[in-house]
C-alpha cells in the first residue's frame, strides 16, 4: 500500500508526499521526524512530556530544535494529520483480466502494422542487436513475401471498424529499402484496393544508405522516415558499414541530398533517431542536428536488455564507461525542455502526483479526490494485443510489437493463412499479467506505470522490473526531481505553463 | 558574539499549498483551505508587500527574510498567526543551503482532444415560447434563471427533428440532465414522442411547469427520472392555489418534487414561506426575479456580505476550479426552438443547429470558454478584490444586470 512519504533534497530541504491528498508539502525538519517517529511505534505526547522544559533537543539527522518548536510543530502535525495527509490511500486494483472480446475488438481498431520488410541489412553497427553483444539469433535474410503480407492486409481491413478510417503502415527492417520491390507493391496494392474507403500513412525506419535511390517515390507517398544517425562523424562511429569503415559519410551525403532535392518534405516528413553512448551526449547531438537539418532528434539509451553474459564488461567498456555528464546542464534542460528526460520526468510527476493537474475541466469541478477509484487495472503499462501496433516477422511471426522477442508471438502466417486465436492469446496475457502482479502491487509507480511485461525477463517466471520503485526509491525519484526544481525553479514554472498544453 | 553576522543570518517564510490569497491596494487576504481560517490584513503595507511577494508566481510561495526583518514587532505577529493557523512557516537558510520550493496551487487543465462526455452534463431545451398573459411581467426571468422564454409573438415550437438529432448525437453519453421548459409544455404537438426520446439513456429529466399551468393528468409521461418544479409566481389565484391543493392530494409522488418561489419584494417572501408552512414543502427553493424596480430588495437579499462570504467556505477544488471555470455553466447548453444554442442565454448564441450540430457548438465553446470561463478574476471590480476566489461563480444575475459585484464589499 502507497504510504505518506518525506524526502530530502540533494540541498537537504525537507518535504512530504501525502498520495491520500495526492499533494507535496514543503515541511519543516521536525515534521518528518514526528511522523517516522510515530510511525516506528513512538508514542509523541510521552517522549515530549519526558524531555526537559527549555532544553535544545538535537533530532538527528534534522537538526537542534527547542521544545517550544517542537511542541509547535506537533500541532500542525496533527493538523496535518487530521486533514488526511498521513491516510494511506485504498490500494490500487490490479485484478483486471484481458477478455478475448477485447482482442477481437482491438484488431478492428488497430491504428498500426509493421511489416519486417526484410531481416537483411546493409550495415554492421558494432551495437546491433544482432551483434556478439546480444543474445540473439543470428540475423537471417529473408524478405516478407508479399502474397502474405496481402493476405494479412485483406484480413484485418476486411474485419476494420469503418470509423476508424486512417491505418498507419510501417516498413522495419533489417534495413526495409533493401527489399524496396516490397514496399513498392504493398503500397499499391492499399492506394488501388482500399482507398477511399480507409486512409494509409505510411513510415520506414531506415539507415540512410540507400535514401538517393528511392526519394522520389517516398516523397510521392509522403513517407515519414525516420534516419537512423547518431550525430556528427565521432559520434556516429559505432554505425559501420559491411567492410567496417564507418557509415557517416554515406549516410549524410544522402541526407543533404534528400534536403536539396525535396526540400518541403524534407522538413515535413524527416526525422532522426539517435541512440546515446560513450561518443556523443543529448547536447551535442542536439546542437549537430540543430544547426545541420534544424531538427531535434529522437533519441534513447543503448538496449541493455538481452546483453550476452560473456561480453557484458566489454560492453560496458565499449559503450558505456565514460559518459556524458553535460546533459544534465540546466542550460541544456531549457534548451530540449520535454525532450530532455528529467524536464520529461518533472512534468510528468508535476502531472501524476502534484495534484493540480487535471485531465478536463468536468474533473477539476467534481467533488472530492479525482486519483483513487475503485476500477480494477492491468497491471503494467504493456500494450494489449493490437490495440496500438501488430509486428509482422518476415518469418511469418505475429508479435505485438517489433521490440519483441519471438517467444512471445501471438499468431503466424503459415501456408498464406492468418493465424490468430484470440483466447489463447489472452489465455497467454493473463498468465504474464498474473506473474508480474505481485511485484506491481508492491510497486510504487504501479497506477502510472510506463514499463511493457515484456521487457521484465517475464518468460523466466521470475519477472525482474527496472523500473519498480519501492518507498525508498520513490522518495529518492522525488528527491531527484525537487532537487533540480530547487535550482531552477523557472524551469518548474515553464514545466507548468506549457507541458500540457496543446502540442502544436 | 558577533551580532553583525547574526543580523545577516537569513529565513525562509513560507506559504503551504493549502493556502490561497489574494491582495488589493490596501488590503490583503489569506484563506487556508483545510480549516477555513481567513487571515485579513488592512492597511498594514509592510505585512501587505511581504504577502505580494509571497503570491508572486516567481516567488513560489517562499520568500527569504532578513533576522531584522523578522524582528519586526509586525512581521513578528504575522508569522506568529501564520504559523498559528497553520498557513505557513519559517525555515531557516542553515537547515539547507538553497531556498524551499513550493509547488504553486495553480490548477492546470491538461489539453485533451474534445470530447462531448467531458463538456456536457446539462442541456435546457426550450420547446416552446411565447405569450402567457398570467405572467408576462416576468418575461426577464428567462435571463436570470431557469424560466419559460416569454415573448409576445405567436407561440413557437421547437421541431421534433432537432430533438432526434440532438439524442443521436448524445448516444452512449452517461445520463444528461435536460430541463424542459415552455410557456406552454402540455400543449406542445408531439409531447409522447418528446418524452420517448428524451427519456432515452438514463437522462434525468426535470420538467419547469408554471404554478398555473399544473396539470394532474401531465404526470402520465414521466418515468422513474422524471422530476416536476414548479414555478411559483405572484399574484397567486385562488384557482390555481385550490388545483395546488388538489394536484397534492391526488398525486403520491409531489414529495420529489421541487417547488421554485420567484419573489421580488419582501411580501412575497413572506407569502411563499407561509405557503410552505401550510402544505408542508420540502423540496424547496426561492429565486429573486430583479423586475427592474426592486433594486433595495435585492441588497437585502441578493447583495452578499462579507460573513456570507467569509461562512461559504469553499474546499481546495473549489477555489482551484473558479481560477479558470464558471461551475454555474460550465458543461450547460439552452436551446431555444428556433434551433439556437446559448452556453449562457445572457451571451450571444454559439450559432444555429440550421447551420451546424450541437457537437460543433460545444466544441467551439470549450476552446473558447466565453461563458464557461466567466470567472471573477477577470471582470472589474472583482479581479481588484481580495475576496475573488471566495465569492460564489459569476451568476446570471450580475450578467443580467451588468454588474459583477452582488454584495456588500467596499474594495479598498
Ligand atoms: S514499473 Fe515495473 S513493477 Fe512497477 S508497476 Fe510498472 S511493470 Fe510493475
Ligand atoms: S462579488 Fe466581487 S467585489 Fe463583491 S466581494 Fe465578491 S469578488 Fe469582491
């Protein structure tokens, strides 16, 4: 069960967490001691009546206080008190179960299929998944057929809800534009077959090698691509070509021509993702996509997941030791602002926990608290089965999503037929949702929870989250955050002003 | 000891997030929103200034002060009763080395896609309006609260259509509450299929009849969720008052329903009660009607004083939710039966479900707030007074009359 908590800041200010009242206090010193006091069995009104009159009394770690203060402080304590901030709210329902029903209706919804173009590549990036690195299969070459791919298109357009007219399609890869014939069938088939009926957008991650070739039909499209780069010549040394010379030049000769040839949708529909190591930090890449393309990237940490135990200290060598510590900067907070990860993390505790935030004005004017009811939940934050995306192997897997292992597939296409058996999908659901209950319900973070089952090492039974947060470490999360608004409180009134405001 | 250092020594002075306030000129105001203590400060502009900085957004709630300054006999007081109401506390610079932060009582309304179920939970329809001699003379009402729109043109009906297309549209919405009103209810031309239509999805309906327009026989639409209030208005005929009677005695259920006085002078307040003694009302309530001469009636009973202010009370919310919404109408639409649609029938029409539907209209409303947003902070004289957040949400009263302060208070 969430209980009150007090945090310090890295400065050593005091303050209270009350999830009854879902609201932060600022307090003074004694008030966590009272409260961890009486907590520990301590009984307040006997200690105080047994410490001498006049005295300084010395609270460790808060502090030497008079008992006048003391006393002081114990009334508003138990004014606190009294006001709910110490009520440990009902705990959060995580006994829900996913329903067949649920899956059937989801795929008549689904806003996103991603066909894995081909398990080829033209690159040999040092921290592929595929490489010593991971404990992955070896990567294949196979290519979607695309009679499959067809015959998977017919299945879900031919069940799709009509009001949901728009349909995302997505080529992955390997890297997708080395079986461009794909996608270039795939593409016609939906803009002859289906429209106007229902709407396509369609995207690729790609590589950038072979960019030049294919710009023209992309463009025509109006593909949202997305270009693989992790920022200047230094800090793109991991992606390397076939023969181990780096892909830098390559990739960026293409770029620049996509930029001069297409200029329009070049701004419109380009985009880059950055993964972040030892060789570059959010501020440079920022400022190298800045001041090259005028865009912000979208970057994440290297995969940590499914590491080979053998080359775990290498891989850390490699590509961790030495970090960056300049993102951090309060500079560079104000600068990428939401996508900065802590000003992401501030606002989204401003947003869960401050209790000021509200989802629409209906809640803001309801009576009472808007954060506890009795509804019962999932545990985790996993997307349910094609409520969001499908994942389509080029091996005729079915998987939820593309950052999936295989040994959760939750369909197949074999012999050109579609395979999908909603029960025992949410059969299968449910059993992992049962085996990471345990843990959510201990968790801190469980009713605002970002982590997928998937990634909790699930198939080994013994389910392991890196996000959990027990009390200790909520109140360190907390502590993390005050501590930086402590330093820039500006940066907290902008957090207010403009993180949940409209994105334009 | 070195008493110059100790004079440099620094204090925080803060204010919990519980704890709203509001200054003018001369005055200032703290409210703790748990024990409903108000602080008030006149005159004192030392005190004053050091509560402006504390409201300043930049300041967050937390102001450094010098140990001069808190030696100060007054700012000595003030801190003594801020601390003593619990509003707030002083922190000395040697616990930490950086200034405490409070996370402001600002509420932030998170932008979400619009939909209907979040901005809609009240709709009046008005499905006729008209002439209705008995009581022409409250042809204002309309504006001051739930009334028949009176007019001295033939009777207008709503179409039938508008209400199909409206239940259509609200298909799958929890249940609305919809008032309907009209000079003429039981007459309106297709009243089964009406309430048919209405009554659909749990809607709970309150049907506004006139006191003489009572009709036993009426009740044979209603369902479960249907409610009667009657319109109580003077003079009273003996007729109406003898159906009164009858309607009571013959109808088991008159206990849910509500019955409305609309008074504009001190005697009819006085007959309204009498009558409730009599009949032995329950569900009672009274409404003002301002007729344009009673202006003393209503600084009598209208115009709030500053103990009806200061004994309302408001929680956390509620003071949260009138920085940025009208709680009276918010999430409200009236119809008027040539198909116009008000978010307050005081404003201009958001537009005709002629030209578009009531969805549209709603949507257009919540971007841009006009009547749902009427809020005292930002219409003169209340935004210079510091009783703003405590005083109820802007009424139509004062839209009516153009005057935003209802009460008692000289704003110094
Ligand atoms: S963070 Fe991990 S442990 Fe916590 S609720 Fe989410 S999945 Fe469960
Ligand atoms: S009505 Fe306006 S002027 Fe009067 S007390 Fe309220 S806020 Fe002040």
């Amino acid at each position: 069960m969430k209980k009150t908590l007090t945090f310090k800041t890295l400065r050593g200010n005091n303050y209270l967490y009350s999830p009854a009242k879902n609201q932060f206090l600022l307090c003074h010193p004694i008030i966590p001691f009272l409260f961890l006091f009486e907590r520990n069995g301590g009984d307040i009104d006997a200690w105080i009546s047994s410490v001498q009159k006049n005295k300084i009394i010395d609270l460790p770690p808060y502090g030497l206080f008079p008992l006048t203060e003391i006393r002081h402080q114990r009334k508003k304590y138990r004014f606190l008190k009294k006001h709910h901030y110490f009520d440990s709210p009902p705990e959060i329902n995580l006994n829900s179960k996913l329903s067949p029903e649920r899956i059937i209706d989801n795929i008549t919804t689904i806003k996103q299929v991603i066909f894995e173009t081909t398990e080829d590549c033209n690159l040999s990036c040092t921290y592929c998944t595929y490489s010593k690195f991971y404990i992955n299969k070896q990567r294949g070459k196979k290519k979607f057929n695309i009679p499959d791919a067809k015959k998977t298109l017919e299945y879900i357009l031919n069940k799709r809800n009509p009001d949901h007219k728009e349909l995302m399609i997505s080529f992955y890869g390997g890297e997708p534009l080395k079986n461009f014939p794909f996608i270039k069938e795939i593409v016609e088939f939906l803009e002859s077959g289906y429209k106007p009926t229902f709407s396509f957008k369609y995207n690729l991650t790609t590589n950038g090698l072979l960019l030049n070739r294919y710009a023209s039909f992309l463009s025509k499209y109006s593909f949202d691509i997305s270009i693989s780069l992790d920022g200047d010549e230094k800090a793109n040394s991991f992606r390397r070509l076939k023969n181990d010379k780096p892909s830098f030049t390559h990739v960026i000769r293409n770029t620049d021509y996509l930029k001069a040839n297409y200029p329009e949708y070049f701004d419109e529909k380009v985009s880059f993702i950055t993964v972040l190591h030892n060789k570059n930090s959010q501020a440079e890449v920022h400022r190298f996509f800045q001041s090259r393309y005028g865009k912000v990237p979208m970057v994440s940490g290297i995969n940590t997941s499914n590491v080979n135990e053998q080359f775990r200290e290498e891989f850390k060598q490699t590509f961790l030791s030495g970090i960056s510590r300049d993102d951090q900067a309060p500079d560079h907070m104000h600068e990428m602002f939401l996508r900065h990860p802590v000003v992401r993390e501030i606002a989204d505790t401003l947003e869960k926990y401050s209790g000021f935030v509200y989802r629409s004005p209906r809640q803001l004017l309801a009576r009472g608290s808007h954060r506890f009811d009795a509804k019962s939940y999932l545990p985790s934050a996993t997307c349910l089965p094609f409520s969001i995306r499908v994942f389509l192997a080029a091996d005729g897997s079915i998987l939820p999503c593309e950052h999936i292992s295989r040994i959760f597939e939750i369909g197949q296409i074999k012999n050109h037929e579609v395979i999908i058996d909603p029960d025992a999908i949410a059969r299968d659901f449910n059993h992992y949702f049962e085996k990471i209950r345990p843990l959510c319900e201990r968790c801190y973070r469980a009713d605002n929870c970002k982590e997928c089952v998937f990634n909790t090492r699930i198939e080994t039974g013994d389910p392991f989250c890196e996000y959990f947060l027990d009390e200790t470490s909520f109140a360190r999360y907390f502590s993390q955050q005050f501590s930086t608004i402590e330093l820039d409180y500006p940066l907290y009134l902008r957090i207010i002003d403009d993180a949940f405001r409209e994105e334009k | 000891m070195l008493s110059g250092k100790k004079n440099k020594k620094v204090y925080y002075l803060s204010l919990d997030p519980y704890v709203h306030g509001a200054i003018s000129d001369s005055q200032a105001l703290l409210y703790n929103t748990l024990n409903k203590k108000v602080l008030t400060i006149r005159n004192d502009i030392g005190i004053i200034t050091i509560i402006s900085r504390l409201l300043q957004r930049e300041n967050g709630g937390v102001i450094p002060v010098t140990e001069e300054e808190l030696n100060l006999p007054a700012t000595k007081k003030f801190i003594k009763e801020i601390r003593h109401h619990f509003m707030g506390d002083i922190f000395s610079s040697e616990w930490s080395g950086i200034k405490p932060i409070n996370i402001l009582p600002q509420p932030i309304i998170k932008f979400a896609p619009f939909s209907l179920k979040d901005n809609l939970h009240e709709i009046t329809l008005h499905i006729n309006e008209g002439p209705d001699p008995l009581i022409q003379s409250y042809q204002n009402a309309f504006y001051q609260f739930l009334f028949p729109k009176l007019t001295t043109g033939k009777i207008r009906e709503m179409d039938l259509t508008i209400v199909r297309s409206l239940i259509k549209e609200f298909e799958g919405l929890p249940g609305l509450i919809i008032n309907i009103l009209g000079p003429s209810i039981s007459s309106y031309p297709q009243i089964v299929e009406l309430f048919k239509l209405l009554q659909k999805n749990r809607n709970h309906l309150k049907i506004f009849f006139p006191l003489h327009q009572i009709d036993p026989d009426f009740t044979r639409h209603f369902n479960q969720k249907t409610k009667l209030s009657l319109l109580v208005t003077y003079p009273i005929r003996s007729e109406d008052f003898q159906k009164l009677i009858l309607f009571l005695h013959e109808n088991k259920d008159w206990k849910t329903m509500e019955f409305i006085f609309i008074v504009r002078d001190p005697d009819e307040f006085e007959q309204s009660q009498k009558i409730i003694a009599q009949l032995g009302l329950e569900r009672v309530s009274f409404k003002p009607f301002f007729n344009g001469h009673n202006l003393s009636f209503f600084k009598t009973h209208v115009f709030m004083t500053e103990s009806d202010i200061l004994n309302s009370k408001p929680d956390q919310k509620q003071v949260l939710s009138r920085y940025l919404l009208n709680d009276n109408d918010f999430g409200k639409i009236t119809l008027l039966p040539d198909g116009s649609v008000y978010a307050n029938v005081n404003d201009p029409a958001l537009g005709n479900l002629e030209e578009t539907t009531v969805t549209d209209l709603i949507k257009r409303e919540s971007e841009t707030r006009a009547s749902w947003s009427r809020i005292r902070m930002n219409h003169e004289p209340c935004k210079h007074c510091v009783y703003h957040f405590l005083c109820p949400p802007v009424s139509n009263y004062e839209i009516f009359l153009k005057k935003f302060n209802l009460c008692h208070i000289e704003i110094a």
